[in-house]
C-alpha cells in the first residue's frame, strides 16, 4: 500500500484512541458519581459517554477495513468502508436518542428528584469541558484529513455536549423547585440528536449510492480546455467521497489526430486534474472526434 496512505491512516487511529481513552474518562466520572448521588440525569448522560466509546471502537474497525489496499475485488479500493462504518455511529445515536425519549415520557409521569450538591456541578462543568475540548480536537483533524468517522464521531460528542448542559440547566432547574424541566429538557436533545443521526445518513447515504460529488464543473471545464489540442468537453460525471472522487468525462479533438497524440492528452487531463483539484483520485477521459454540427 502506499505508504502516504498507511500514514494518513495511522493518525486517524490514533486521534480515535485518544479520544476512546478521554471518553471513557468522563463517562466513568458521570457514572460512579451518578450511581453514588442517586443522580438518574447524570448516570444517564455518562451512559451516553460510554456509547460515544463504543462509537471510537466503531471507526477504529472502521479505518482497519478502509486502509486495506486495492486488490481483485476491490479495485477501487476499500475508502468507503470507513463511510459505510460512519453510519454505524448514526445508528448508535438513533438508540440513544430513543431510550432518551423514553426516559424523558417516563419522567413526566414518574419524577425523579436526585440529591444535588455542589459536586453534581462540579462533576458535570468538568466533564462538559473535556468533551468539548474533545468534540473540537476531533472535528479540526477529521476536516484536515477529509476523515468520514472523525467528522461523525466528533457529532456524536457534539451532541453529548447538549446532554450535559441539559443535565446542568435541569440540576438548576430542580434546586429551584421546577422538577419538570428534567424530563423536558431531555425530550429536546433527543430531538436534536436525532437530527444529528439524520445528517450522518444523509451524506453516507450520498457517498455510498453515488451522489454527484462536484456540482460546479465549470473549473474542470476550464482545465480541459485549457490543455493544448481540446476542442471540447462534456458529459462530466463525478462521484465518491472528498477525498476519494472519482471523475469521468468525454473530450473531443480533431478527427484527424493520431492515436499516440490523443493518449498523451488524455494523460495530460488526467494529471492536470488531479493537481488542480483536491481530492479527485480517478480520471477517466473518453476521447472522440468533433463532430460538425449540420448546417441548417
């Protein structure tokens, strides 16, 4: 495999294992201290900590299968896996968003009023700030190396940050009297949790069914033409993730010109290309002769 790629990799893997490690921190402080204050909102969210370790276990199997090189039956290599896996993170979000739900319908009608002191605060403001230390970290490395499951993963810490400060505004909430705010508060991040889970499908989904992947053509366009011996281009088809976009594209030249010529063009495309705009790994060019248009 090339061994730009195998780096590319290997630094995914590691931010995921640092941000497992950081994970599980919080959501065993959430949980021992929720467990020993009779806390269910704190328990709870740090239950959703731990789901944001499995999501890192995930995409650490998620990266292994993605950073497989080509071969007979993947000639095209295995990148998408690692989009095919970000869905498995939407898929643990939706779960957690539903037993939320169902939490927040069962409080209403069954009020849990936890012991709150001083420490509940203290537990929760500490945790809130690694994860969004975290959610931060995750998001900035996931757009630098265009990472499909650090991009999700650090939404599905986004939204571990909107339980805590839910559980922080319904801990306040309680201490002044106003026990419903509890079970409502956690029926909206659900809500927003739920989107989130929504927005990870949608763009797998747009990868995985090939979704045009540039919209704009008119840079390729102007790169083409641009190249000495193009007389036009057209039927321009994109498809893939940012990183990994597959192109291909009709090119027409003058009828008359010899075979070796027309290969050097197309070559000429190809690399031009790929030099001109990022994340296009695949250009295929298919060459024909200008055809006159008929006179009227």
């Amino acid at each position: 495999m090339d061994t730009k790629l195998q780096a590319h990799y290997r630094r995914i893997r590691r931010i995921l294992i640092y941000v497992l490690l950081l994970n599980w921190l919080v959501a065993l402080a959430k949980i021992l201290y929720g467990l020993s204050s009779h806390c269910a909102s704190i328990t709870a969210d740090g239950m959703h900590s731990l789901s944001d370790g499995a999501s890192n276990i995930i995409g650490i199997i998620g990266i292994i299968f993605a950073s497989q090189p080509k071969d007979k039956d993947h000639p095209y290599g295995h990148k998408k896996y690692e989009t095919f896996f970000s869905m498995g993170i939407a898929a643990l979000l939706f779960i957690i968003c539903f037993n939320l739900f169902k939490e927040g319908i069962g409080r209403i009608y069954n009020p849990v009023v936890p012991r709150i002191d001083i420490k509940s605060f203290l537990v929760m403001i500490l945790t809130l700030g690694i994860n969004f230390l975290v959610m931060n970290y995750e998001l900035k490395k996931g757009r630098l190396l265009k990472s499909d499951i650090l991009v999700a993963d650090s939404m599905h810490t986004k939204a571990d940050i909107f339980i805590s400060i839910s559980v922080i505004i319904a801990l306040v909430a309680i201490r002044l009297g106003y026990t419903i705010a509890d079970p409502i508060v956690t029926i909206v991040i659900a809500l927003f949790i739920a989107h989130t889970s929504l927005d990870i499908l949608k763009y797998s989904a747009n990868v995985l069914c090939d979704t045009v992947a540039i919209v704009d053509v008119k840079k390729i366009v102007a790169i083409v033409r641009g190249i000495k011996g193009v007389k036009a281009c057209h039927k321009i088809r994109s498809r893939g993730r940012s990183d990994d976009i597959h192109l291909d594209l009709h090119v027409q030249v003058s009828p008359d010109m010899r075979m070796d010529e027309a290969h050097n063009i197309s070559y000429s495309i190809e690399e031009t290309i790929k030099k001109g705009i990022p994340g296009i790994t695949d250009v295929v060019v298919h060459m024909e002769p200008v055809r006159p248009y008929p006179k009227p």
